[in-house]
C-alpha cells in the first residue's frame, strides 16, 4: 500500500474539518429559532447507533485496515453525532468543563498538525519553550500574582489533579527538607520518602485544608502521604469551606512536639458550593504561621481563581476579598480549560521554590535531554521535564497564550464576570422559589442575606423542597434535554449543582430557559 501524497494528506484534512465545521454550524443554527437551545446531549438514539458500529472483536476483518476516507466517513457519521455538545451550548452545567474559544481551537489544530513536543526547551529546535513561558508570564500577570520571577518554576500540566498532585509533593520535599539536619548534604528526592522521615525524625506528614477537592485525597495517595493525612480544620459544619486558621495554628504547634510536619491546602473554589477558604486578611497571618513553622502552603484554585479577574466593583468586592493574599501561597494550581475556555487538557503549576519543585521532578540520568549550554538567552526558563510530571506532553500552552494575546485582561474580565452574573441569577430565582431551596443554608440564615449572592461565583448549589422530587430532581431536568447539570451530596442529602463556566453563556437569555426548566420540573411533578 503506497503512502497518500502530501496534496491527498491535505485535501483529506480540509475536507474532514469542513464538513466538521458544517455539522456545527448546522447544531448551532438550529438554536436560531425563539427557543435558542441546543440540546446538551445527543439523543439516546444516536448512542445506541454508535455502538452498533465500532469494531467487534470477533469479527473476521477485525483490525483489517479501513483506509483514511471511511475512517473519517466513520467518524462523522457514526461518532460525531453521539458526542455531546458542552463546547456549543452555555446551558452544558455540569461540573466546570468550560468550553473552547475559537481561537483557542484554532490554536490548537495547530498543536496537532506540527506536533511538537513541549518538555524539553530547546531554544533553537522550536519555539514551543519560549512560547510557553510567555503564556505563563501573562496568566501570571491576569492574576495579579506579583513578579514573574516569584514563580521560577511554572509549567503546564494536564489539569489541576496534576498539579495537586505536584504541590503535595513539593510540600512534601519541603516540609522533610526543613527538619533534615544541617549538615546533611542529601536530599528527600534522594533518599527516599521512609529514610527522609526517619533522619529528620518526622512521624506523619497531615495535609491540613477545609472541604478539599477528591484529587486532594488522590495526590496525597500517590505522593505517599495516604488518604488519612488529609485533616479537615474546617471554621464549622455550616460553613465547612472556611479554613480554621486557630486550628491550623494549634496543629502547627503540636506538630512540632510530636514530630508531624504540615502542608496545608486552600481551597480557592470548594468544588460543590464553589466557595472560598480564606478571606481577605487570612493569607498574610498564615503566611506568617507556615514561615514560623516551617509548613508549605498550597492553593487549589482551579477555576475559583480566576475571581481574580473580575472588575474591581462594588458587586464583586465579597469575591475578591476571598482571593486575597492567595499570591503568598507556595505553589499554585489552576485549570485553563475551566475558566479560560481553552481545549482539554490544560492545567497549571506554579511554585515560588524553584530548588525543591526541580528536587521533585529532576531527570538526573536523561543525557540526551539535556538543553545545549549555549541557551543564554534563556536562561529564566526551567527545563519543563524536570519541573514536571511528563516527559512526554504536546503544546497545550499554544491555545493559552492565544487565549490570552487574543481577549487580553478587558476580554477575560468581561467573560469571566458574565459568567458570575449568570449563576446570580439563578442563584436568586431558586432563593425565591417556593419549590426549591439554594444551598448551602442554615436554620440562622435569611432567605433575603444578600451575602448568599455575593458569594456565589460560578457554582449553585440547590435541592427540591419536595423530598420525593429531590430524589429524582436532576433525572427529570436532564431528561429534557435543554440544560444538563449535575448531581451531587450535600449534607448527607442528594442536591443539584450549576457550573456556569462557558464563554458562550448570555446572562438574559440563558437564565429565562434555566429558569423556565427549573419551573416546569416543579410544576408538572406538583400538579395532578
């Protein structure tokens, strides 16, 4: 079989990309009408469809080669159709998947037709190092996070699971590196997590945090610390997203007496109510704590962050009082295909210790990956693998900083508050409703506090007054196929949860038609 010309490779390419940007026009136009909604799932029967046409196993041309036109025939016909449409419509709620600006996607079908591996800087092989450190520099400077040079090591990652998984183990290095001996010239990378804690006579290490993410329990596994060592210092049981600093105060120093060292974790964005740890002089006193002590501070702000972006208005002074001081943490971990809008995937890592995040992750044998030592021109730039998990990562930095060149702070600023307008708007009609309650709450609080709203950034949280209703409340909203949300816990006691978290999202007409679902769910299960 004779390789396709490189004219017959283009003319494939181009025809597959049009016919997908004609299929996407065709679902974005049908939202025309007075309705606007495109459905955020495709139709179960284009589900059972798909699977009726991928490969069977026992099939006798089982991996027989089916060439590149029907393989694209394939995917158009039988794959496309059955994939959902989060990036195309803003009522995609659930969770905080973003979507992709276009010219982000642009910049990433660059990505994957040149390629490039981005881990290792070579500044006269490619640009991609240089590009990517520009991209880190700018979203440095979007969040108001001080001097590029407070943050030496920074990278991209796969997301903020990774980049957790990162801080913990740096917050590891660090807080056993505190307790070594002086004179011992080893490091924890070297040693080894058991021989580290036995030489610097450290029992446990506890990850100190408030209503943590899952990937928090996740990292803490992987980096050796257990599932156990994560230790909620919550403020109360109603406010369980608030850290304790008092608590993490007596915690610090009774670790000290009983050989425990402490990272500790703010959580910028509690993943269910999207709430915040810290407030706006929390950060300087557990600054100071952390520095006394010898702990590590980390902030998981994968989308709760970007509040940081936001005008600087009276409506949003609450928010940004609740991402104050977060530049004085250690490491940092974001996502950019959450709020930023850009593909999956693409995460952030950000650490003031360049010496320990390179302990961390050094290739100390990788030879050949070594950059050339004529690279004076950049010089500020670390070698991605060895600030990294991957040794192996494509470009994900390409559609960031196109992202970034492209709607510069005014434009993120704007989406971003758009985003938050939105979700106020929802929060405020379920406050009112008499079917529905917004959550969190408690028996103290006032249906009319207006701190319920200017506390909400992207995420509300909510259940059926109806305790038969709640049960089956995201079924039946799903189930009509204008808006799709997710449901999750709160309080021992089943909620819906809404991510506003798309660029495309239209603060008046998006809320009439989550408005207008939530209304007939309730009506039509209460009328006979």
């Amino acid at each position: 079989m004779s390789l396709p010309t490189d004219e017959e490779n283009s003319a494939l390419l181009l025809t597959s990309y049009q016919t997908l940007r004609q299929t996407l026009l065709t679902r974005l136009s049908s939202s025309s009408s007075s309705s606007h909604i495109i459905p955020p799932l495709p139709p179960p029967p284009s589900l059972s469809q798909t699977l009726t046409t991928l490969p069977d196993p026992t099939s006798p041309t089982y991996l027989h080669p089916l060439g590149p036109s029907a393989t694209l025939a394939h995917l158009h016909t039988s794959i496309l159709p059955s994939l959902s449409n989060q990036s195309l419509t803003p009522l995609y709620l659930a969770f905080v998947t973003g979507g992709s600006l276009p010219v982000a996607e642009a910049a990433d079908n660059l990505v994957s037709a040149l390629d490039n591996s981005a881990q290792v800087h070579l500044p006269y092989h490619s640009a991609t190092g240089f590009v990517e450190d520009s991209a880190l520099r700018m979203l440095i400077t979007l969040l108001a996070l001080g001097e590029h040079k407070n943050w030496p090591a920074r990278t991209f990652t796969t997301g903020a699971t990774a980049s957790n998984i990162l801080g913990l183990a740096c917050g590891r290095e660090f807080v056993i590196s505190h307790r070594l001996p002086q004179n011992d010239k080893k490091t924890v990378a070297e040693m080894g997590l058991l021989e580290a804690c036995r030489v610097a006579g450290i029992k446990k290490i506890q990850v100190l945090t408030s209503a943590g993410h899952s990937s928090l329990s996740k990292a803490a596994s992987i980096v050796g610390l257990g599932y156990s060592s994560v230790k909620e210092v919550r403020v109360s049981e109603e406010e369980p997203w608030r850290l304790d600093l008092d608590a993490v105060e007596r915690e610090l120093e009774r670790g000290e007496e009983d050989g425990v060292a402490s990272i500790v974790v703010i959580s910028a964005g509690e993943v269910n109510t999207g709430r915040f740890a810290t407030g706006v002089l929390d950060m300087p006193k557990l600054r100071s704590l952390a520095d006394r002590h010898g702990a590590w501070i980390h902030v998981d702000g994968a989308f709760g962050i970007f509040a940081r972006v936001l005008p600087k208005t009276d409506d949003f002074l609450d928010l940004h009082a609740h991402v104050a001081g977060l530049e004085l943490a250690d490491s940092i971990a974001l996502d950019a295909h959450k709020i930023l809008n850009v593909p999956y995937d693409a995460g952030v890592f950000l650490s003031r210790n360049a010496a320990i995040t390179t302990q961390v992750c050094q290739n100390p044998n990788a030879a050949y990956l070594t950059p050339p030592s004529t690279t004076t021109t950049s010089s500020e730039i670390l070698p991605p693998l060895n600030i990294g998990l991957e040794n192996s990562r494509r470009f994900r930095a390409l559609p960031v900083y196109a992202v970034l060149l492209s709607e510069g702070l005014p434009g993120i600023s704007s989406m971003v508050a758009r985003m938050v307008r939105l979700a106020r708007r929802i929060a405020s009609f379920i406050r009112d409703s008499p079917h529905y309650t917004l959550l969190p709450s408690s028996s103290s609080s006032s249906s009319s506090d207006p701190s319920a709203l200017t506390n909400t950034f992207i995420i509300v949280l909510f259940r059926a007054r109806n305790e038969i209703l709640n049960e089956t409340l995201v079924d039946k909203i799903n189930a009509l196929n204008k808006i799709f949300i997710s449901g999750t816990v709160w309080r021992d006691q089943k909620a819906a949860r809404i991510a506003v978290s798309n660029w495309r999202c239209d603060v008046d007409r998006d809320f009439e038609i989550v408005k207008d679902v939530l209304r007939d769910v309730a009506e039509s299960f209460s009328s006979p």
